[in-house]
C-alpha cells in the first residue's frame, strides 16, 4: 500500500495515548509540575466541568522555571487557552499537518464534545512509522544527502 494513502486514510485511533493527565485551572503549577514528574508525562490538559480549556507542557514549565516565576500560582494563569485539538476519528496526515503548520510536540484528541480523551504526541507517530513502514524507515541512509569530498577506499 502507498505510504501516502496510510496517511490520508489510517485514523490516529493506534496513535494516540488513551490516558490524558488532567487538572483543574485552580491546580497550582507546584502540583502540576510534581504531577508531571510522578507520571513521566509532558503535558498536562486543564478542564473545566470535563471540557479542555487548556495546555501546559513542558515547554511552558521550563520557561516559567528560567524566569523564577511562582510556582503558588494557578495553571489556568499560565496554561495555553483554547489549544489546537485533534478529533478521534482524523487521520495520521491531518495530525501531523497540525502538528507541523503550528509546531506542536503534542496535540489533545477530543471527542464530538471537546472532552479529552487522549494526547497525540510526535513519538507516537513516530512509533506509526517504524510499526507501519518498517522498509521504508530502516532502508533510508544516515544522511541521504551528504557526498564525499574525497574518494573513500584504495
């Protein structure tokens, strides 16, 4: 099969990760960072009454760490509102068209009513195309661009 077809036609359903990590908005960033850390996860979704209002990955913590900001405060304060989304039933290329045009690392996916039900992130499709295109990824070549500047060998 085309590995273009897969992508325009494979739903990101074997993608994503099932488990959202999710928080109130008036979880402080303390907790959340310690939440991040205790669940190995990289970002964390902000709801309200089961709805995604907000982001906070750890591109965020690691900014507000440089700047010495307080962690006391509420994540709703500093989460990124109304985050770029992904439904359930849209394909891999959709995905990472999203992903590349905004560059994101990770995307929530939501059902048909915005609750999160899962985090596509880029090492999960990363894990499609080993899984999926086996040939195509371990037959490419370290650097498929680089020539020699000198004749190798005898």
């Amino acid at each position: 099969m085309d590995f273009r077809l897969d992508l325009e036609t494979e739903t990101i359903a074997q993608v994503y990760s099932a488990d959202p990590l999710c928080v109130a908005p008036d979880t402080s960033i303390r907790e959340v960072l310690e939440l991040l850390r205790a669940r190995s996860r990289g970002c964390v979704l902000i709801c309200r009454e089961g709805k995604l209002v907000g982001i906070f990955t750890e591109r965020d913590a690691l900014r507000l760490m440089a700047a010495g900001d307080n962690l006391e405060r509420f994540v709703e304060d500093v989460m990124i509102r109304q985050p770029v989304t992904v439904r359930e039933g849209a394909s891999v290329s959709e995905a990472i068209h999203k992903m590349s045009a905004g560059g994101y690392r990770r995307l929530p996916v939501v059902d048909q009513q915005d609750q999160p039900i899962g985090v596509l992130n880029v090492s999960g499709i990363l894990h499609y195309f080993v899984e999926h295109f086996p040939s195509v990824i371990y037959n490419l070549p370290p650097d498929p661009h680089h020539a020699m500047q000198e004749r190798e060998g005898a």
